[in-house]
C-alpha cells in the first residue's frame, strides 16, 4: 500500500481495474487455463495484474487476486454454487452462468466498488441479488440468482486489501 496521503488515489485506482479485468475476465467469455485442476483468467494493464484462479463447476470455490508493480495487493476469496436440487442439471447450470456473466458486467464498476455484480439485476425471469458489507479494504457479501422466483444459485465472498509485513 502505497503511503496514507496517496491512498484514497491508489484505491481509486485499485477500483477502476478490478471493474475492468472483472468484465474482461470470467464475465467477459475469456477462455481461461488449466493449472493443476484450476482454471486461471488473467488480465494486465501497466502495473497492474489480476489472476482468478477457480475449480469446479456446479460448485466452485476460487480467488481473484491482484497485484501491483508484482506484489498482492488486493484479495477475494469466493465459493458456492448451484442449489442441490439443480446440481448435475448441465443444461439449466449452462443458462444459469451465462445470466451470471451479464450480471457481473452490470453495473458502475469502475466508479462504484462492486466485487461481484451489482445490488439488483434482471433480465426475463432471472434475478440476481448481491449484497455488500464493508468496502473495498475489507468486505463480506454474498449473491444468489433467482429464476422464476426460485434461488438457484448463490456465492459467498469475502476479501480486501493486503497488507504485508515490514
């Protein structure tokens, strides 16, 4: 972290490229690479670089992790997934994460923190939930998506800056 008086601009900063590489990455349709049964996305702009790193599929548990000048500075720990009644549903889980990935894209990212999607969005019978405790040096949330009135699918998620020792 950078010193106090330059921290409000770092974070600032920190805000603007996690909306960036989020929408770029998993909500964007990347392709990402196996590494060790985890699939990776990465995105890079400058001096800064964010790594999601995630395993599994009807149920998932990652961390998105980004660096600044190579050092972490900011983490997010995620995991959930689909609800019992739809797990090995292939068809259904595929409709439920592409509605997923546009409710990720929603929102003012860069200028409003938004670790995952925005508070509410709808699209036809999908809706998607998330809510937010804290900021982007320290948070808990969670997020879930409704269809037709039923949770389908949810997420936990916590996470914040870094701070290292010395």
């Amino acid at each position: 972290m950078p010193e106090q008086n330059n921290q409000e601009q770092f974070l600032r900063e920190l805000n603007q490229f996690l909306g960036e590489a989020s929408r770029s990455t998993y909500a964007g349709g990347m392709a990402g690479t196996v590494e060790g049964g985890y699939t990776a996305l990465a995105y890079r702009k400058g001096d800064w670089n964010y790594k999601d790193m995630y395993t599994g599929w009807f149920r998932s548990w990652g961390t998105e992790t980004i660096f600044y000048k190579g050092r972490p500075v900011w983490v997010q720990n995620y995991g959930g997934g689909m609800e019992e009644k739809h797990v090995q549903d292939t068809a259904f889980a595929h409709e439920t994460f592409e509605f997923l990935k546009k409710a990720l894209k929603s929102g003012e990212k860069a200028g409003q923190f938004q670790p995952r999607g925005q508070k509410f969005f709808k699209d036809g019978d999908w809706e998607y939930h998330s809510s937010l405790n804290g900021d982007i040096s320290a948070f808990t949330g969670s997020e879930e998506i409704r269809h037709k009135g039923e949770r389908v699918f949810f997420h936990d998620f916590v996470g914040g800056i870094v701070i290292p020792k010395g």
